[in-house]
C-alpha cells in the first residue's frame, strides 16, 4: 500500500519531499507495523509502534511525519473502495 500511495502521489512532490517521503516509507515499512492490514489497525498497535520509535530515538515530530505516510495510505484505501 506504501508503495502504491508513493506511485500515485509522487509526481505532485518536489524532490526533497520525494526524498523525505521515500524515507519516510522504508523506516515504516522496516517496522512489524507495515505487516498489519489498515483495516484491523488499532489504536494499541499504533500506540506500540510509538513506543518502539521512541525506544529507537525519534522525537514527537519525526513520529508525526511517520503519520503522514499512514494518512496517505488511508486516502489510498478510501479510493479503491
């Protein structure tokens, strides 16, 4: 799914967001979280996965830019429904 939202969206981004938005999606996509379905996502399993991104250093706001990858991966959902 990340990789499908980074496909339709990408063309729209400038190249440093192209390159922070690549970034972005592999640190995700290296985490267990990627192998769950967005659909049976739940607010423990983000909650976790928060806690695991702390543990490895990141602050508040690079948690909230990993946000945006799973925000753009919902639109990506609602247009294939």
């Amino acid at each position: 799914m990340l990789d499908l939202w980074a496909e339709n969206t990408k063309a729209s981004w400038s190249p440093s967001t192209e390159s922070n938005q690549l970034s972005r999606i592999r640190l995700v996509k290296s985490d267990r979280i990627s192998s769950l379905s967005l659909s049976r996502l739940t607010a423990v399993e983000v909650d976790q996965w928060h806690a695991r991104l702390e543990r490895r250093g990141l602050g508040e706001a690079a948690i909230r830019n990993r946000h945006v990858v799973q925000s753009g991966c919902e639109e990506v959902v609602k247009r294939i429904s």
